[in-house]
C-alpha cells in the first residue's frame, strides 16, 4: 500500500474531476493513491471514475451532500481507516502541475517528518500567485 493519498472532494462537476485526476495521475511521483469523495453528484460522476482504469483510484460516495468541509472529513478519515500516512486535500477543480507532488514528498522528506502540515502554492488561471490559499500563522 502506498504512504500517500489524495484526497479530492467533489460534487456535480465531473468534467472539472476529471481534469484533476488526469493531472494526479501523471505527476511524477507516481507512489500514491488517489480518493474521491463524492458528496452524492447525480451528474454521471460515478460513471465517469468508473471509466477510468487505474487501480491506484478509490472511490466513495458520502450518501449526502455533506459541503466542502464535511466531504474533506469523510475522505481523512477514511485515509486514517486504510492507513495512509500522508494526505494531500484539494478541490476537484485543482490541477497540479506535474511535479507538484514530488515537491511534498520531497520537503517532507527533508524535514524528517517534523511538521504539522505542508501546503503547495496555488495559482490562478492568469499566473499569478492565490492569495486566498497562502497559510498564515
């Protein structure tokens, strides 16, 4: 089993997903899983994982729409349940660039482990740097 897991949380915007799970399917590293929490889509969201052959994407359906918040709950504790040591959260319409992940896994490398959480640099679609999504302290 891998250490690491993605953690995408989604409703209704299987096209977005989709997106996101072909940009976490190609990263570089190529050790990890990928869970998508889907908070009860009724647009074929379903169909559409299914679809795509990759033994490394788990998929769960909360029942309900249980909001962003409550959808990120569901998918870490079910990272925590089938032991993940590492989960990495993001929206369905987050594209990671290529390298994204092995930059985690590289910083947590080098830290020895000693840290509560790291977080990637999130960009617009014009380039520029996402305020919103900088950690503040």
């Amino acid at each position: 089993m891998n250490k690491y897991a993605e953690v995408i949380v989604t409703y209704n915007r299987k096209k977005l997903l989709k997106e996101n799970i072909e940009a976490l399917l190609n990263q570089t590293f190529k050790d990890h899983d990928i869970l998508i929490v889907d908070n009860n889509s009724n647009d074929g969201t379903k169909e559409m994982v299914a679809e795509i052959q990759d033994k490394r994407i788990k998929y769960y359906n909360t029942g309900k729409n249980l909001g962003g918040a409550g959808g990120f709950a569901f998918g870490l504790r079910k990272a925590i349940e089938l032991g993940y040591l590492y989960a990495w959260i993001m929206d369905d319409d987050s594209i990671p660039e290529k390298e994204a992940l092995q930059s985690l896994v590289d910083k947590g490398q080098a830290l020895d482990g000693e840290f509560s959480y790291l977080a990637s640099l999130v960009y617009w679609t014009d380039g520029k740097l996402f305020d919103m999504n900088v950690p503040d302290f």
